[in-house]
C-alpha cells in the first residue's frame, strides 16, 4: 500500500497494490473521493487543490488531474514510455513524471 499526504497534511491520497483504485481520505480517513481508471501513480499539486494521478500502462500514458469532487479538470499527454513515477514541485506549478521504455 502506498500513502501521499497533501502539503497541508489535512488530505491523503491511498493506493493498494491489490487494486487500481485510488482514494482521496480526509483527517478522519473518510472517503471523499475514489478514482477507479487503472491508475497507478499519484500525487497532490503544490496548492493542495487537485489530485494527479497517471498509469503505468503503455497504452495510457497521460497524466489526469482532478479536483476533489472527482471532475476531471485536464487530460495531459504524458510520455511515451512507461510511466515509473509522478511528483510536484513543492511551489511552483510544474508536474515531474519518471518514465522507462522497458
């Protein structure tokens, strides 16, 4: 199981390996949010506003964020490998992905 939680501390992001579902959980760990896409990496923006969150899958290599209501705000093309990783910049809005060819 893999925890993120916001700059502010007050949200967390959960995946389980298990599955592909990805919660957003508030202070008290209720559910607010639970993206069900296959997703497999995921972080929070440096506002603490919106979730981002990408697939290691070959074929679905954008990287999506959301708002906390589970819109979809944007559908950004990612690389074209394999996604291994996502993060933030602490302050400015600038998203990092980690990607492989393998």
């Amino acid at each position: 199981q893999e925890v993120k939680a916001s700059h502010t501390g007050n949200l967390f992001l959960t995946l389980t390996k298990e599955s592909t579902s990805i919660r957003l959980l508030n202070q008290t760990t209720s559910v607010i949010a639970e993206f069900n896409d296959k997703y497999s990496h995921m972080t929070f923006d440096s506002t603490g506003e919106y979730v981002i969150l990408s697939s290691n899958e070959r074929d679905k290599c954008n990287l999506t964020i959301f708002k906390y209501t589970s819109e979809t705000i944007n559908n950004l093309k990612g690389p074209s490998e394999t996604v291994k990783g996502l993060i933030s910049h602490p302050i400015q809005p600038i998203i990092y992905s980690i990607g492989s060819s393998s």
